[in-house]
C-alpha cells in the first residue's frame, strides 16, 4: 500500500496508540471529580497542557483543548465576533479557507457581520497590500491559514502579523492545521493571537484538538456548561486524546527536526515526474508551498474516477479536501488561484507523511502513468 493521502488524516504513531490506552485504563476518572481518581487525571492532562506549551514556545494557560480542527476554528471565529461585535462588525478572511473558517464566516455574514474574502494570486498566496487596504475601523478579526490543505501555499503569516501591530484591536487567527510539524511558525514572533491546531494531522487521533489563545485575549465560549479548561471550552475532557496529542506532537516535532529535508526531496522528485507527464498539470508551487503537499489534475479525467482507479492499485490520494471530497462542487481553492473549471474537476491532491519514501513516489509515477494510459483508452472508447 501506498498511503499519500495524509492531509485528510495520518496513520497513528504505535507509541501515540500506547499512551492513548495506558491513559484510558490508568486515569479514566472523570477529571472534574474532587476524589484521589479524579485530581490524578486532572493532573495528567496538565502536564499534557505543559508539554504542548513547551513545544509550541507559549504558556500553559495559553492552550485549550477541542475536539478537533473545525472546533477550534468555529471557537476562534464566532467566539472573537461575539466577544466583539459592539467594537465592529468586519471580519476579513481569504478565498481560499478551509470550510471550516469559511462557513463560519458565511453563518456570521448571515447574522449582520460583514466579510470580506482576500483573492489569492496564481501560487495560492494573498497579496498583503490586498489585506491593508481591506482594514477598516469595523475590523475586529484576521483569519488566515498557515497552509493551504489543497495546494499546500503557504500565506505570509509573519508578514500579517507585523502589519497587524499597527491596528491592536484585530485579532490575528490563524489556522495552522496543516502547517503543524511541517512549516515552522512562532506564534508569539508571528502576533497570532489565535492558532487552530489538529491531533489526527500529525498522527494523533481524531476528536482532539488544540486552540492556542495568547494571554489577555478574551473571547465568548461556544460550548457553556461545566466550566472545563477555563470556562472556555465546558465538557469532560477527553483525557487519552489529550495525552496522545501530547505525544504526537512531540513526535513530530522530532521528526521535522530529523527528516524535514527528506520530505522536501520526496515531494520534489514528485513534482519533477508530474511535471514531465503529458496531459498532466500541477498547481503547486514547490517553492512557495508546505513540502508535503502536491496538486495536479490530468486532462480529460475527473478527479474522483484518477483516485477510484489508483485505488485499485493500492494506492491513496484523494480530490480536493476531504471535508468537502463528497460534494459535487468544484473546488474554491483552485477557481480562486485561477485554475480553469475543466483543470479543477480533475484536481487530485498527494499529501505525504515522513514516512512516505523515493521508492514510493517512484513506484507511484508508474503506476500513475499506467493508470493514466488505461483511463485515456477506456473514456476514448466511450466517446
């Protein structure tokens, strides 16, 4: 099997597994209890709290834990337009979000925010005087993602930042769901005031999530209840998620550390056999995007039937995002970046882990080349 399909989830560490079960057996008490069970779970998840601040260079009061990636972006968004709508009603976002943010915002403009939606250029990049100009006295929030989940671009975070200190009543989100482990970011040095990030995308488990809020920024709750994690997030903590995002980020962290240039070169030699394939278009730039993602789309063949054939062979890519790879809609993302409506109905996406090796890719160019050749037979057939 050939898994390149790790921008829609990642396989598991076994010692991320490990931790999971040690903790579900060992600390299974609710955390809120006030017996000897409970204060130990509690404890636990604290010391999860700390080693997720140490990784991320923030304080431990600065980090809540979600259910996950969607959750965090909801949180961040609706719960800055809450806190601050008597301050202004101007959000201003991208075109080319995850639909998570971008729903988000469109449920808020339905509530009488207005949004404003940055083009980005033929790389997948805003351009920064594009968000200047967008700043009005209504803005109270900046949401921008670190990297783009369906052609890897990676926005100019830091550059966002800078130009936000001069306006200190916007917030800065930012979703770092797919950039986590892959591309560095200094939440603190970049000014982000909010960061989205997902355990199951760095080979922790699903359901759990991490919502970085620097110090001193407040913002309305969406789930209310018992009071967990600071009134900020009500419900019983998910104690073995919590852990195992623990340990998976330690683990990828370590792994960036140790094999970032070793993905790069999987990824390139990628886009090298891509790019020289008749009938084949790629839509990232290698030089402006996250080393581990790749879009193309092959001329005369839709997205859906390249991943169902390539399946059949073993091997896991998928169309666009895979929150949105059952629609029927064309993907925003590669509309906005200028991508033609035929080009965008066959987009595939490859999205690779630190464990995905040269063989691979080798052995994914020549099945693909195979595929390819059968496919254009088949629908010259049926034509």
């Amino acid at each position: 099997m050939i898994y390149f399909d790790n921008s829609a989830t990642t396989k598991p560490y076994p010692e991320v597994l490990d931790a999971f079960v040690k903790a579900s057996e060992n600390f299974f008490a609710n955390p809120s209890s006030l017996h000897r069970l409970g204060a130990r779970a509690e404890k636990l998840i604290s010391q999860a709290r700390l080693q997720i601040a140490g990784i991320l260079g923030v304080k431990p009061g600065e980090i809540f834990f979600t259910s996950g990636g969607t959750e965090g972006n909801n949180t961040a968004i609706k719960g800055t337009a809450l806190q601050y709508r008597s301050r202004g009603r101007h959000i201003i976002t991208t075109s080319i979000e995850h639909a998570s943010v971008y729903e988000s915002c469109r449920q808020l403009e339905e509530s009488g925010f207005n949004v404003t939606y940055l083009p980005v250029d033929h790389t997948g990049r805003i351009n920064i005087n594009d968000l200047k100009a967008a700043i009005t006295a209504e803005t109270i929030l900046v949401s921008v993602m670190h990297v783009n989940n369906e052609a890897g671009a990676i926005q100019p975070v830091e550059e966002i930042g800078e130009l936000l200190k001069a306006y200190p009543k916007i917030l800065f989100h930012v979703d770092d769901v797919q950039g986590c482990g892959k591309v560095p970011l200094d939440l603190h040095q970049a000014g982000v005031d909010l960061c989205t990030i997902s355990a199951h995308k760095f080979h922790g488990l699903k359901g759990t999530g991490i919502l970085f809020k620097r110090e001193n920024v407040k913002i309305s709750p969406l789930l209310t209840g018992g009071h967990q994690e600071g009134l900020m997030r009500s419900g019983t903590e998910n104690t073995g998620g919590i852990v195992a995002a623990a340990k998976a980020l330690r683990l990828i962290h370590q792994k960036y550390t140790q094999e970032a240039g070793a993905l790069a070169v999987v990824r390139n030699q990628l886009f090298e056999k891509l790019s020289a394939l008749a009938d084949v278009s790629v839509h990232t730039d290698p030089g402006l995007s996250a080393p581990h993602i790749l879009n193309f789309s092959v001329r005369g063949i839709r997205g859906e039937v390249l991943v169902h054939a390539l399946e059949q062979e073993d091997i896991y890519i998928s169309t666009t995002s895979a929150c949105s790879s059952k629609t029927k809609e064309l993907s925003r993302t590669l509309l906005a970046m200028g991508v033609t409506e035929a080009e965008a109905e066959g987009a595939v996406r490859i999205s690779l882990s630190y464990e995905n090796t040269l063989e691979e890719a080798e052995q994914f160019i020549r099945i693909l080349e195979r595929t390819i050749q059968k496919l254009q037979q088949v629908l010259g057939r049926n034509t």
